[in-house]
C-alpha cells in the first residue's frame, strides 16, 4: 500500500491532475501507433484491395465523426462552435478527397496527436503550470516527432524518407491546433457574452 501511495506522489507530482496522465498516456498510444504503423504498415496495406481500403477509411470518418459529435455532446456548444465545428469538416472531408490512402493516414495520425499533446499542455495551464504558448510547443513536438517518423524510415526496408512527409505533417499538426485554439477561443468569447 506503500509503494502505491509513493507512486501516486510522484505522478501528482509531476502531472497536475489524472486526467493530465491519461492525456499524457494517450500521446503516448498515438506515438506507439505511428511507429508500430512504420514497421507493419505497408506489409498491412499491401494486403487490402481498394474496397478494403476504402472500407477502413469509411470506419475511420465514422470514428472521426463520432468523436466530433461526443464532444460537442459533452461540452455543448453554441451556435457559432458548431458553425466552426461544421465548416472545420467540411475543410477536413475536401482534404481526405484530394489526398491518397498513405497522405490520409498522416492526416489521422498527426491531427489525432497534435490535439493529444495540446489537451494535455491545456490541462496543465488550467491547473496553474505556467507554459508559454501552448501551441506552438504542440505543433514543434509534432513537427519533431514527424520528423523521426520520417528519419526512422532511413533504416526500413520499402520504407522511403521524404521530407514533404515532414511539411504535410507539420501542416496537419499546425491545422489541427489552429482548428482547436479557434473553437477554444469562440467558447472562451461565448463564455465571457453570455
């Protein structure tokens, strides 16, 4: 009981609340998935035929589009969220258009972690640790861990480094967290009029 108790200590002392932890722990999954994606990724894609494929990025825009609704469930957004909320969409579904499987899964991927590492600097602000400038510490960790991804991809087989992976994601993260710190903003603007 002991040993729980110090090690309760030491995370609180670290991290601001539990829900800074899962946030953390979430980064972290999203990390995981990237890389382990570098190693099984291709070999997985060479196995689909385009149906498949298409199959699984319709299962994706589901998951997108429900954790878009949850959200905006659980916080409850105003007339102006939701018209952000709707054109954010709209902007992200003409993109997955225009892009091929491999561009969409960076799109998922980077957008997914980028919002992870800005929740939880959000949290931590919120809970009274002073970070200058959340978003821009988000979207250089993106950029930095995009970076890697690529450079991991030097040492794989059938794998290619290309350093416009680096800019589109960098672009995804710096999308992502603009998308985010707007609707951030208009709540807090929401708030402050009502």
């Amino acid at each position: 009981m002991l040993f729980i108790n110090e090690k309760k200590y030491f995370m609180m002392a670290f991290f601001t609340t539990s829900r800074e932890i899962r946030l953390w722990f979430y980064v972290i999954l999203v990390i995981v998935a990237i890389i382990t994606t570098l190693i099984y990724g291709g070999a997985m894609a060479s196995t689909m035929d385009q149906e498949q494929q298409g199959a699984l990025f319709f299962f994706t825009m589901i998951a997108i589009a429900a954790t878009i609704l949850l959200h905006g469930f659980i916080t409850r957004p105003g007339k102006a969220e939701i018209t952000i909320w709707l054109g954010l969409t709209a902007v992200y579904i003409m993109l997955f258009a225009r892009l091929g499987f491999a561009e969409r899964s960076h799109l998922f991927e980077y957008s997914v972690l980028a919002i992870c590492i800005h929740k939880a600097l959000i949290e931590r602000v919120q809970n009274g640790k002073n970070i200058p400038k959340p978003g821009l510490i988000t979207f250089l960790a993106a950029f930095v861990i995009g970076g890697l991804d690529e450079l991991i991809q030097l040492f794989l087989p059938n794998r290619v480094f290309d350093i416009v992976d680096i800019l589109f994601n960098g672009f995804v993260a710096f999308f992502a967290i603009g998308s985010s710190s707007v609707i951030l903003w208009v709540r807090k603007k929401m708030s402050t009029h009502k």
